[in-house]
C-alpha cells in the first residue's frame, strides 16, 4: 500500500497533541516534514516525531519532498497563505 506523504505546517498544541499522534497510527500516512517559526521548539518536533525534514520556512518545506497534503495547524491568520503555497504546489 503506497502510504500518503504528509507535512504538517505548524508545531504547537493542536499538531503536537492531536494531529500528529493520531496521523502516526494510520497506517497509510507518511509523516514527512514539519514547518514551525520558532528554531528551538521545530528542533525538538522533529526529534520527538521523527521527521524526516524540518524548517522554519513553510516554502522550503513544500518544496523537500513531494507531499500527498499538509495539515495546517499554524496560527488562523495564517492560514490562507498556507493552504493557498501548499494548493500551488499541488499538495
């Protein structure tokens, strides 16, 4: 089964306690990159997730690995620019 490759745009509470932890049970979901602004927090993340990929830019996250989708869980006022970079990159 080819699993789906996911990035998550944004690593606070709702990534950190509910998207991700259940992302990891599926079966058919690849955890692939992860984007979050501050430098300290992205760092422990990726480590405490696994993560392939890290960054504080969400661009250059779009852009390491073709994804499947992302699960934006940044701020609201950020939102649409993120779902409208990652839609433009055919996520």
């Amino acid at each position: 089964m080819n699993k789906a490759k996911i990035g998550v745009i944004g690593a606070g509470w709702w990534a950190t306690e509910f998207h991700i932890p259940h992302l990891q049970k599926r079966d058919d979901v690849e955890l692939v990159s992860v984007c979050k602004l501050e430098q300290d927090q992205l760092d422990f993340v990726k480590n405490k997730f696994g993560f392939e990929f890290a960054s504080t830019d969400f661009n250059k996250m779009l852009d390491f690995s073709p994804l499947d989708g992302v699960v934006i869980a940044s701020p609201h006022f950020a939102h649409f620019e993120n779902a409208k970079a990652s839609l433009q990159k055919g996520c």
